[in-house]
C-alpha cells in the first residue's frame, strides 16, 4: 500500500501506471469472488481503497493545474 506522501512524491505518468495495475487486481478479484475462488476477501476492500488513494491525487493535482491556469489569467 502506498502512503500519502509516496503517491505525492510519484509522477502523473507512474500515478495513472498504478491505477491501471490496481483496476486490473480489482478485475481479477471481482471476478475470483463471483466465481468462489477468492480466499482473501479483505484484499477487495485494500485495493478499493488503494484506486480511491490514487484517484484523489490525480484529482488534488488537477485542481492545482487548474487554479494555476486561472491565477496565470488573472495576472
């Protein structure tokens, strides 16, 4: 699991690598757990969390880009 400050410290490319990883490993759990396969059923709610820590970042640098554009505007 990453912690805060290691997701703030990755680029947006290796961000979005993650993400990617991490929507695939919930794929393949989804699909273990309907099946009957899935014997750790807490990794489910790990990974949900990991997409949703990942997603924030992207979004927190998404809102500094765009009040940096409005600020650029502005002056």
């Amino acid at each position: 699991m990453a912690s805060k400050s290691n997701l703030a410290d990755l680029s947006d490319r290796d961000l979005l690598e993650q993400l990617s990883e991490h929507k695939q490993e919930l794929f393949n759990l989804r699909f273990q757990n309907v099946t009957g396969q899935l014997d750790n059923y807490s990794r489910l709610k790990q990974v949900k969390r990991e997409v949703a820590r990942v997603n924030t970042e992207l979004r927190a640098r998404e809102i500094v880009a765009a009040e940096a554009l409005v600020q650029e505007e502005n002056a």
